[in-house]
C-alpha cells in the first residue's frame, strides 16, 4: 500500500508454486486507487495476468506475458493520485506455500486532469445460452478508453459439433448505441489477427493479439486483443459483446 502521493504502477510480477486450475481462479487480485473503499480491479489471479481457464501456457504480449508459463507479468501503466493498495486474498480451502511478487512503481508523477484509471472487469458464465451474446464487458457509464480484452473458452462440441464458435462476431456498443453497435467485427478469429482459423491446432502470440491455447481435445480455447494501436474511446457509455455460435463460453478476464 502507497500513500500520499501520486505515482503510477509501472510493472507487475508474480508467481505461485501451486498454479493448479483450482488455485489460479481462487486467488483474487484487487486493486484500489486513491483511498477507494470499491476496488477498481477484483479478478482472479490467473485470469488477470491472461492464463485463461486454469492453464498456464508460455505467451508474450506488449501487456502481458509469461515467458516460460510458470509465471505472471503485467506492464500496463496504472496511474494514481493520491495512494494505491494492492491486494492479494487465498479464497480456496487449501493453503498457499509460496507466493512472491514484485510491483515497481514511480512517485511524484505529475499527474493530468485528465488522466484515466485503470480497471479491469472480469466474468465467468458456464454454460451460456445459446445464440444470446455474451458480455465481456457490461454497460459501463462515463469516459475512458477501452483497453482490450483476454477470454476464455470451453466449447461445447458434443452439443454443437457441426458450429465453430469462432465465427461469433465481437460488438462493441459506444455512446447510446442500441440495436446497432458502432463496432462489429467478422468474427473472433478475425477480431484476434487469425483467418479462416477454424478447427486447426495453430497457437501464436503477437504484441496485440493472440491465441496462446488451442487445446482440440478438451476443447479449450483463449485469445486476446489489446487496442493499443487501434485505440477504442467512448465519452459517455460502452458495453462489448460476443455473438455467441454454437459453444459455451467461459470470461477470463
């Protein structure tokens, strides 16, 4: 915890000796700006840092990264005014043996008006519904700029064999947009970098987009897409959505 100053979080790391699928959904992350009593990040730790599912895979983005996929590495900036807290709480039954971290931050930033804080959203629905667009982000009201995201997926191929849920398009709602979205892709494979992906085992991961997991087996998928060369703002509300194809979806981050 820091406070009375101004700063910015400037790199996060981390990791844990139990990185079973259980543990990395039940350590939480929280994070608070400048005396907050709300967190502006509660996610699990695993999600967080893009290890979607449970699964640790080696990755490297411009944002997020586990060089060898044993560990949890953060340099998205996080500015602040006044103080920050960051927060690491064990919600499972079973002890942790080691946990190490290390966060690096500056002080006495000089701080904008109109500087943004960072948040981060996260959630989970298992199963969803068929054909209803699953929200990665729920309608958010002020202004700010839209990051990105990290998800995960658990298709359901028994159910739905014959669809790729990969063709779901990504909508992105901005400013009193209702029926239409102001942005609509040609489908999650597109939206991530990838073309005609379709059931192949192929897995990459570029500064801005990515698709580390690609399990045809279980049937577990994740991929990110971070708009830092196409930034996305809004001026008074935005919600983002996936159309959902013929699979169960599952939030990572």
């Amino acid at each position: 915890e820091v406070g009375g100053s101004s700063g910015t979080v400037r790199r996060i790391w981390a990791t844990i000796r139990d990185r079973s699928p259980a543990m990395l959904r039940s350590i939480r992350l929280d994070i608070y700006w400048d005396g907050a009593s709300t967190p502006a990040v509660s996610a699990p730790i695993g999600d967080f840092f893009g290890h979607a599912l449970g699964r640790c895979v080696p990755f490297e983005s411009a944002l997020l990264s586990s060089p060898e996929g044993r560990s949890f590495n953060c340099a998205i900036p996080m500015p602040f005014r006044t103080g920050m807290k960051i927060v690491v709480t064990n919600e499972s039954a079973t002890d942790l043996a080691a946990f190490f971290c290390d966060v690096n931050y500056t002080l006495g930033d000089n701080q904008s008006a109109e500087m943004l804080y960072f948040h981060a959203c996260w959630q989970r629905q298992n199963p969803t519904t068929f054909q209803r667009d699953f929200e990665v982000l729920p309608l958010v009201q002020g202004s700010g700029r839209f990051l990105g995201m990290s998800v995960g997926v658990i298709a359901d191929m028994a159910r739905y064999a014959d669809s790729w849920w990969g063709e779901g398009e990504v909508k992105i709602y901005l400013d009193g947009d209702t029926d239409l979205p102001t942005l609509c892709g040609t489908g999650v494979e597109d939206y991530v970098g990838n073309g005609w992906a379709g059931n192949t085992d192929v897995t990459y991961a570029h500064a801005y987009q990515g698709f580390p997991l690609n399990d045809l087996v279980a049937y577990h998928f994740a991929f990110y897409r971070f708009h830092i060369p196409d930034p996305i703002y809004f001026q008074a509300e935005i919600r983002v959505a996936i159309q959902q194809i013929g699979a169960a979806w599952e939030k990572a981050w």
